[in-house]
C-alpha cells in the first residue's frame, strides 16, 4: 500500500468519538479533528508543509512541501510578494504562476465532523468541478466513521431526478450573484454594506460516495507528495 492509502487508512482509525450518555460530551470538535488530520498527514508525509488558512476561511489547509515553503517565503520578502506575512493569497498567487508551467497546485484539505446526521458546509459548497477538486475528510459522529472523499467525487451522487448537483452549483452561484447585487444596489450611497452569505448543509450520505484511491493520489502528486 502506498503512502496515500496509510494516510486514509489512518485517518479512518480516529477512535475519539465520544460516548452518546453524555450530551456535553458528544461533540467532536473541528480543533480535535483539524488536529488529528494535520498530524496523521504529517506523519505520513514527513516532508509535508501543512499550512492553515484563517478563521472562516476555506479550505482548512493548503498542502505541499517543505521545499515549496522555502520557494513562498522567499516569494513573500520579494517585489512580487512584497510582504512578510505568509497568507493564503500568497499562496495562491505564487500557485497561479507555477500552475500556468507546472502544472503544480495545492493540494486543499477540508475537514468537517458532525454528531449527528448532518454536516453544516456555511457559505461554501464543496465544487463539483474536477479542475477545481478538493479532498474532504468527513467525521460522522453519527456513523463512529470518517469518509475520506472529494468535493467532485460527492457530486456524482444520483438524484432522483434532474439537474445534477454541478447543474444546481451553477444555478446556485448565479442566484448568490443576483441576489449580491440586489442587495448593493438597495444599499447603494449608504453607510451600510452587505455580503450574501449562504448558509449550506448535507447529510451524511452525501459523504459516504468515497474518493477513488487514484483520485487521491493524483491530488497528492500535483502539490508535490508522492506516493
């Protein structure tokens, strides 16, 4: 078995779901679970570089390697940069330019947990685009189980009917969009500013639709961890 499959099999190995007798103590909390999947992740991959985005900010992580840090911070003090500070825009905007020659792109890790049947997304739905795909380690309190999937691979769930979930994103977007510009226009030569913020959820059967093992692998290898 190769490196990515220890990953989710160790991932899947979280024992610390708490007894249901105790309602102060049923919550597996996003600092525990964000906790044990940098450490296994880190485990796994020793030349990992595992670097957290900001409160409320999506996704959980950006990964790649100890070697692509050197290239950031450098990055960073340079006229490109022009900052100290590692932030996840710079991250992104030294991702751009390698991507365009690369081909290299972060790998994004989002974590979520639940003790019940349902996964509370906030404003951001997981993108069923494959171009865009990000890995999501889902902790089913409900279930006493982690599924180890992707944002696309989730959206490929049969629906008893049309459209398709990546049908429904897009239209979704766009009402966002509308709705945003409603708003500004309302709000418009006013001290007063809004931001249409959604507020998505799914229940744990969307994350039971499990990624492919290549999937995985393939994200690995584009932020440069091998398996």
């Amino acid at each position: 078995m190769g490196r990515v499959g220890r990953w989710k099999a160790a991932l899947r190995d979280f024992r610390e779901f708490t007894a249901d007798t105790d309602a102060d103590e049923t919550q597996v909390s996003a600092q525990r679970t964000e906790k044990f999947v940098r450490e296994v992740t880190e485990r796994i991959f020793p030349e990992a570089w595992v670097f957290k985005t900001g409160t409320q900010q999506h996704p959980d992580f950006l990964v790649s390697t100890r070697e692509v840090e050197a290239k950031i911070r450098e990055f960073a003090r340079g006229p490109r940069g022009g900052q100290k500070r590692v932030t996840k825009g710079l991250l992104l905007s030294w991702e751009g330019g390698q991507s365009a020659n690369q081909g290299f792109r972060f790998l994004r890790l989002e974590v979520k947990s639940t003790t019940g049947a349902t996964f509370v997304l906030n404003d951001t739905f997981p993108n069923p685009d494959p171009a865009d795909d990000e890995v999501y380690v889902m902790f089913a309190g409900d279930d006493r189980n982690v599924y180890v999937t992707t944002s696309a691979t989730m959206a490929t769930l049969e629906l008893d009917a049309p459209p398709s979930i990546a049908e429904r994103y897009s239209e979704s977007k766009r009402a966002v969009s509308e709705f945003g510009a409603r708003l500004e226009g309302i709000w418009k030569d006013t001290p007063v500013g809004t931001a249409p913020r959604p507020t998505y959820s799914v229940d744990v059967s969307y994350a039971r639709n499990e990624a492919d093992l290549g999937v995985l692998v393939g994200l690995f290898a584009r932020a440069g961890l091998s398996d």
